[in-house]
C-alpha cells in the first residue's frame, strides 16, 4: 500500500508529474512560516536586551550606594581598653604612601611619645570576607574607606593546615581594582621564592616572616633588597614569641614595614595578645 503524501504536498498543483509548477506551489506554501520565525527572533532578542537594561541598572544603583566617602569614619578610640588605646599612638612612617603600615609617634629627640592623635591606616584582611565573591568585598571594603587590603598568602606547610591562596587570587584583584594598595602577608615555606610572581600579579607590598627566611637560611637583608629591585615594598613580620633583639633593629633599617604580630600566625579568629603590645 502506497504511503499518504504529506499533506502539504496534495492540490499544490494540477500536475502530478512532479514539474516545476508542484515545486513552485510547495515553496508558496512554506514561505508563510519565515515571517513567523523572524517575529519570534525579534521578541526573544528584545526580552535579552530588556534583562540586560535591568542588570545594568542594578549595578549602577549599587555602584552609587557603596560610593568611596570623603573620609573613613573615625573609631571611637574610648571603645579601646586604655592599655590599648595609650599603645596605639601611631603615625604613617614618613615616605610612604597612606596604605603604609604605622611606626610609634615619638618625638625626634627620643623623648616621651606625643599624645597627639595619630592618623591611624585601616587594612581589612580578606580572609574575613565570602572566598566565593572576594572582588565583591574588595570593593565594598575599598567604597567604605579602608585604606588597603591586607591578602594572607597560607601554603598548608609553614603553618600545617593553614592554606589560602597565591599569587593568581592577587592578580584577579588586582584586575578589579587597578587602584588598590595589596598588602600581601606571607606566611609560607621559603617566601623569597613568591616574590616575582607577586610583583607580576600586581602585589604592592610583601610582607615575609623573619621566622620562615631564618629557616630557610636566606638573609632577610637580600631579601628585602631582591623585593625592592621587582618594585615591591617590603615588610619584615614576626611572631608573637620573636623577641626585638639588636639584630632586628639592625633589620628594620632595610623594610619599609615592620609588622609586630598579636596572635600567632596562621587562623583567624584568635584572642588578641596585649602582653605583645610593649614589643
């Protein structure tokens, strides 16, 4: 039994001999349908282009509620316990940008500290934010008045257990915020070895633990001057049970930064130590 033709394909011509006028009748007849595509096309591509306003929208509206104030609020400095609070007479280091870390505010002569209130930095640690979204808080945390940001860099073996991120985490923020000052803290095996790829990805500051370059057998002198010739500023950190000896106030002279740490390295969320603050 032969099959029904289509039924598209009957009365499109009194021919049945397959000629040219059936061919011609059977493209009249699907021409219908283009109109009905392209329409289609049209309200889909205008639905695209209508969420994207809205998108754009959103993220105007966001830019302008997280726009940079004129000046970072002020702590309330009698929130601070008075041990604290007489420790904390800092001033920016003279030379450095406003993201550098703060020295004592002492007189030149070596007498008694001023009590002039200092113009203290604020550098918020991004292991505090959402690791999923860290460019989002970076930006908020810039809108809102930090000075800089402070990226600590864990290898899961200087600190067993304690790993973070490198150099390609710095590069990404860096991408996003162009303007930035990155405080990278180096809590790793061997932190000499980081720091072309830190000043490649966009790091402004390194900071290495005296801890890890003694272990390591590196001079923290060389160091300091290898992170120089990248264009890197360089700090030097050490732990709470590092005691300021001669030989680290001869190394002081060759860092930009020297970061005196009040909880052992390595996890977040540790008590302060106030016995570290006459250090």
């Amino acid at each position: 039994m032969v099959p029904r033709p289509p039924a598209f394909a009957t009365s499109e011509s009194s021919t049945s001999d397959g000629s040219a006028c059936g061919r011609r009748a059977l493209r009249r007849r699907r021409l219908p349908a283009l109109p009905l595509l392209f329409g289609c096309f049209l309200a889909v591509l205008g639905l695209l282009q209508s969420r994207s306003r809205r998108v754009q929208e959103e993220r105007e509206g966001e830019g302008e509620r997280l726009s940079l104030p004129e000046s970072p609020e002020a702590f309330p400095a009698e929130v601070l316990p008075e041990a604290v609070a007489s420790a904390l007479l800092l001033r920016p280091r003279d030379g450095l940008p406003s993201a550098a870390a703060l020295v004592p505010f002492a007189s030149d002569d070596g007498s008694e500290p001023s009590r002039q209130v200092p113009a203290a930095r604020v550098g918020p640690s991004v292991l505090a934010g959402d690791l999923a979204n860290l460019a989002g808080d970076a930006r908020r945390l810039l809108r809102a008045g930090a000075d800089f940001l402070h990226l600590d860099v864990f290898d899961g073996h200087w600190i067993p257990g304690a790993f973070t991120f490198g150099p390609m985490v710095v590069k990404a923020l860096r991408a996003h915020e162009p303007r930035a000052f990155l405080d990278v803290h180096l809590c790793v095996t061997s932190p000499e070895r980081y720091l072309e790829d830190l000043a490649q990805a966009g790091a402004s500051r390194v900071t290495l633990h005296l801890e890890a370059l003694d272990e390591g057998r590196v001079d923290p002198r060389a160091a300091a001057e290898r992170a120089h010739g990248l264009g890197l500023q360089v700090g030097l950190a050490l732990a709470p049970a590092t005691q300021v000896s001669p030989r680290v106030l001869e190394l002081a002279a060759h860092f930009d930064v020297i970061l005196v740490m009040t909880v052992p390295p390595g996890f977040g969320g540790q008590a302060f130590m106030p016995e570290v603050l006459p250090k």
